[in-house]
C-alpha cells in the first residue's frame, strides 16, 4: 500500500458542537505560526480534531464489523458495501479509503509539534500541556492501530506536513507491517505514561465545563484501555498479557478504594437494587423479574436503551448518568444541529431518512434465539420462544 495523496489539514471548529459561517478575505486568514497562542487556542484544536475524528465512525464499523460475523449486507446495500462484505474492495471504494485516517493524525501531528513550542514559550504551563498532548497522541495511535488491523501495513509518520518539502519526504517513506507497527505504538504509549499521563482529564476547562448543553467527561479517549489494548493485540508473550490487564484493571478500578470494592461491578452491568419486579425497572439487561423466572410475561429487554440515552448531555436524570457510567467507557454523542451527521441511521434504519443497508447477521440472530436459559428454555407451542420482544 502506498501513500500517494497529499493531505490538505484544515482545522474545524467543534463540528459536533459549534457551526459557523464566516467569510474572509484571503490576506485576512490567520498565519499558521499564530494559531495556537492561548490556551483557548489548544483546547480548540482538541475539539476540532474529534469533530474531524467522528467522520472515521462510518469507516471504522464497516471495516471492522461488515467483515465479521455479526453484520450482513441487505438488498439496498451499494456496490462499495457489497465489496466490503466479500473482502474484494474495489480502488474506488469509499470504506477502503485511507485518505480520512491520514487526515486525522496529519492534525494530530500538527496539533503535538504546536503543543511543544507552547510549552517551550510557556504559553501553556507542564500540567496543561500533559494533559492535552497525551489525549492527542492516544488518538493519533488508536487510529494508526486501526490502519494497522484493516490494510497490514502502513505508512508511519508522526511529523508535521507544512511544506511540499514535508508531504514528499512523507510520501517517500517505507511501509510496516503490523507487528512492527505495535512495537511503535505501544512505545509511544510509554512514553505518554513516562512523560505524560495515562489518566483522563482533570484540570482541563474540557471537562470542567459544557459546551451546547453536553458534557465532555467521557468524551476524550481512554488511554489505559488503548494501551491494554495494544498490548494484547501484539500478544508475544506473558508480559505483554500481564500489561494488558494491569491497563485494563485500571479502567475497571474506577473510583474504587478500600472500603468499597462493590466498584468492580462496573463495566460488568448496570443493576439499580439489583432485583427485579414490576417496580424496579432493569437497567441495561435482558432479565426477568425477581422469583418469575418461569413466567415468559415477566421477560424484559432493556439492552438497547444504552444505545438511545445521550450519554454526555446534561439534562438526562441523574440516575441515567449513573448507569451509563457503567456502560459506556468512552462515548462521543452526536447532534442533529451539527455536522457531521451521524451516519448509522441511514445505513441501519428502514424508515424515515434509512436506507436499510446493512443488518444483524442470519447467522447472530440465530445464534441469539437458541441460547440455553438456565430455565431450560422456554417452549410454546412446541418452538422455542426468543428472547427478543
């Protein structure tokens, strides 16, 4: 695979947030060397490189799940998903594209060098500056790891491209495979945890104020589970294995101390009292009320509500918040009023603005409705009842 485009970087306003029109004489545009100034600045490239980051979300669930056993194509499917789904893209083909990936981490690497001249110019003080450059180098690795898992290798460049100079020095550089790939990655990641930190936001105005009503506490990426996970993808051996659940035990540990250790339920299940009957509705499960095990009437499936609460809004009840903290780990909402426009009800839905092209697999669904329950299945009519309501 060859790197053969130059990418233009054009950094967005908060396009998940904020929308603007502005017009501009060309000698009234900002120099690059003047862009990043304030601390304003930094945080603004920060939401404007997510806002460029949701237009991935398309991309990446096709190219990960299309190819595996969980989705299928319908009839309304395009040529382009048709191909995905056979693992023949065409050249052509918009899910195969690498140009968008490229685009985000040429603004994370513009964004990291930018990052380091305003903290050499103290602009920006060491505690400021962590914060904000390892986010961005988390993101820049997580989708460099996604290159690495959909086309096998890739082109490596963590420099800024300001110059033609820069794009052909790029262009000239030397693919890697996946293996070698990892090796980068997780030594990045290190270097975050050495000279950085691996923790979420914490004095960042990010996740200390709103932005259009939403919150953006679980909107940053997070880093432990990153780096648990490029560990566990390279796999050589028993330390990388070990350093996968030291990560991953560190995003289950959430607010975890000595005298409540009841916090390693979370990420496991959402369950308010932890019963169930008529006045204690599930959170998040398909289940069925307490001591009516056997009464198919009593069967309720509340798994897909995860999926339509607003998870960083803040007018939801604090009791919504509270379970989709144990559901959702790292959670970017997006709005109507904004672009980008989120892209999965048009390929999903069958009425209103869908298409219906893509749908759960024949072969999930009929995994799903011949699950054994502990109640030895329930039987009616001599079939056997799904779960599914």
């Amino acid at each position: 695979m060859k790197f053969t485009k130059y990418i233009i970087t054009l950094f967005l306003l908060p396009a998940l947030l904020l929308s603007a029109c502005i017009d501009a004489e060309l000698e009234e545009v900002l120099d690059h060397k003047n862009h990043y100034q304030t601390l304003s600045d930094a945080d603004n490239a920060i939401l404007g490189l997510y806002g460029k980051f949701t237009e991935l979300a398309a991309q990446v669930v096709i190219l990960n799940e299309l190819r595996g056993d969980l989705m299928d194509i319908t009839h309304n499917s395009s040529a382009d998903l048709q191909e995905i789904n056979r693992g023949i893209p065409s050249k052509n083909n918009q899910y195969s594209d690498i140009t968008p990936f490229y685009s985000v981490i040429q603004n994370c690497n513009d964004i990291l060098s930018n990052f380091k001249m305003m903290k050499e110019d103290s602009r920006i003080s060491m505690d400021e500056y962590r914060e904000r450059y390892s986010d961005v180098t988390a993101l820049r690795c997580w989708v460099y790891l996604q290159l690495g898992i959909h086309f096998g290798e890739v082109i490596y460049n963590i420099d800024p491209i300001i110059s033609i100079e820069d794009a052909l020095k790029a262009q000239d550089q030397k693919s890697i495979k996946l293996e070698e790939l990892l090796d980068k990655l997780i030594d990045c990641m290190e270097e975050v945890n050495t000279n950085g930190t691996l923790e979420n936001y914490v004095v960042s105005p990010l996740v200390q104020e709103a932005l259009d009503g939403y919150k953006l506490s679980d909107f940053f990426i997070n880093k432990h589970l990153l780096l648990g996970d490029l560990y566990l993808w390279r796999g050589n051996d028993e330390y990388d294995y070990i350093q996968a659940t030291i990560h991953y035990r560190k995003v289950l540990r959430r607010n975890e101390n000595a005298a409540n250790v009841s916090n390693n339920h979370l990420y496991y299940k959402c369950s308010v009292t932890g019963f169930r009957d008529p006045n204690n509705t599930p959170q998040f499960e398909v289940t069925y009320w307490r001591y009516k095990e056997d009464d198919i009437n009593s069967l309720e499936n509340h798994w897909a509500k995860m999926f339509g609460y607003r998870s960083d809004v803040l007018n939801i009840n604090a009791s919504s918040e509270t379970e989709l903290s144990y559901e959702h780990i790292w959670a970017i909402s997006y709005d109507a009023s904004f672009a980008p426009t989120y892209p999965f009800t048009g390929l999903f839905t069958n009425t209103g603005q869908g298409t219906y092209q893509l749908k759960p697999s024949q072969y999930i669904m009929n995994k799903w409705a011949n699950e054994e329950q502990k109640n030895n299945l329930f039987l009616m009519d001599g079939v056997k009842t799904p779960l599914l309501k």
